[in-house]
C-alpha cells in the first residue's frame, strides 16, 4: 500500500508507459531531466 511508481523521461515512450500504468494505478510520479542552472536562460 501507499506505493508508487516512478517513471524517469526518456523519451516518447516513457509517456505512453506512465499514461498506461494509470490504467492500473493512480499512483505514478512522471519525471523530467532539470536542467542545470548554467543551462537555464
């Protein structure tokens, strides 16, 4: 109980993985690359 799944981006696909496994699980964290502050504008 109380679990989560997380899925790191990488791409196209790991959308559609994350958005599928809401089908079977409200529970899953989505998360991007931050970029380093010398990358920021």
């Amino acid at each position: 109980k109380d679990k989560r799944i997380m899925v790191l981006d990488r791409g196209e696909k790991s959308v559609e993985v994350a958005i599928n496994l809401t089908k079977y699980t409200p529970r899953v964290v989505f998360t991007t690359h931050q970029k380093d502050s010398s990358e920021v504008a």
